[in-house]
C-alpha cells in the first residue's frame, strides 16, 4: 500500500479520537476563519478522508465541495450531497482534469499545504481556482512547533533551529513505520508565499484551548505549551 494511504487511515484514526487537538479546537477554529459557507463552493486540497468537505455541504449550507487528497481513503458522502472526492496530488492540481476550469468560492489547506513540493507553483493554481471574490484558508503547524522539535532534536539554539527551513524528516506520530517529508516555514515564510502568489492576508489566528478544556485534559495542555500548535491564515485574492 502506498504510505500516504497508510498515513490517511492512521490520521484520521489519531483525528477522531476525543482529546484530538483537531477535535478540541482546530476544527472549530478552521471554521472560525473559513466564516459562513451557506450557498458557496468549496475546494478541500489534501482532504484526507473527505469528512470536512461533507460536513460542509451536509452541515453548512454549502452547495458543493471537491476534496482532493492523495491518499484516496474516501468516505462515501450521502446520498443528494454534491460532493466529489478525488484521487490527486497538490502538487499537481493543474494536472488534475475535473478542477480545469472550475471556480471556488473558498479553497481549504487545512495542514496540508506544507506537503507542496513547488508551493508557488501549488498556490498560483489555487488562485486560478478562486473566485475573484473568495476565500482562502490556510492552516499548518506552528513554526514555533518545528523549531523546538528541531532545537530538541539536533541540539540547535531555538533560534537557529526557527530559521533553519525547509525540507524535515521524522517517523510520523501517526504511524512509526512511516517516514514523512514536509517543509517547515518561518512566519514570514508563510506570509511572504501568500503575498508572493496572488493572495493578501486579511486575518491570522493561533488557537489554544479554552480554559475549561486546559483543565479537561492537561496532557493536551502541556503539549501545547511546549510546542504552541497551529497558525491560520484567512486570506483574499490581491
């Protein structure tokens, strides 16, 4: 079996779970940022199982979503749901044929975009793909996560490590046996890549538990005090 699709099925296994960090608070987050959906199209890029993108049209008030996920461990969305889940690699989304010529009212990163192997190349297609009047949300793992993982790890000071982007390997937490690749980012970074490739930031967000939830479960807590969590940006066509 290819490892991304070993990776879906164990990550939205770890994703389901009660004291998940997407289920605590990324996810209603995300939603914060992505604002109100009802009537609008929707492009979930590195959608894993599908389970967003149907929540959305099923939940919502979305009248269509395209999830898009390389690992291809598709939910089956209900019946009278438009929604289309589909075999591709972001890094190749102007080669899938079902997007050409489509247009989104909001298009999804939600931890995923790091997985670009041309990210510029990934996002000038994504901004073929928007509405002139869309939204984008991206979400990814902290900067700040990878530079104290990195600090830890290669004995580096935390500022040397915050700096030293791009490509990072480790066995994933979601399955050892599996070693995964993504880039790590400085704020900057993230911010400059947006701004580079046709999109303004219009709203960042970096979500922590709520006080009742610290107290819920302080092993979530404690991880996120050392490692922060995730960043999210809103952002609009420039």
């Amino acid at each position: 079996m290819d490892p991304w699709q070993t990776l879906t099925t164990d990550y939205e296994q770890s994703r389901a779970r009660e004291d998940s960090l997407d289920q605590l608070m990324e996810w209603d987050a995300q939603r914060c940022l992505i604002g109100p959906v009802e009537g609008r199209t929707v492009l979930d890029i590195g959608c894993g199982n599908g389970e967003k993108a149907i929540e959305l049209v099923r939940d919502h008030g979305a009248t269509a979503a395209v999830g898009v996920d390389v690992g291809a461990q598709f939910l089956t969305p209900p019946d009278g749901a438009d929604v289309a889940l589909l075999t591709g690699d972001l890094s190749t989304l102007d080669e899938i044929p079902a997007l050409e010529g489509r247009r989104f009212d909001v298009v999804l990163f939600l931890q995923s975009l790091a997985y670009a192997q041309d990210r510029g190349r990934t996002l000038r297609t994504v901004r073929s793909l928007l509405a002139d009047d869309g939204v984008l949300v991206v979400s990814m793992a902290h900067p700040i996560r990878w530079a104290v993982e990195r600090s830890e790890r290669d004995e580096l000071r935390l500022g040397d490590a915050y700096h030293t982007v791009g490509p990072y390997s480790y066995p994933s937490r979601w399955n050892e046996d599996v070693t995964i690749t993504h880039t790590t980012d400085t704020f900057s970074s993230i911010h400059n890549s947006l701004t580079d490739n046709g999109f303004r930031v219009e709203r960042v967000l970096e979500p922590q538990l709520s006080e009742e939830k610290k107290q819920q479960y302080p092993h979530k807590q404690e991880w996120l005090a050392q490692y922060v969590g995730i960043i999210i940006f809103r952002a609009r066509p420039a």
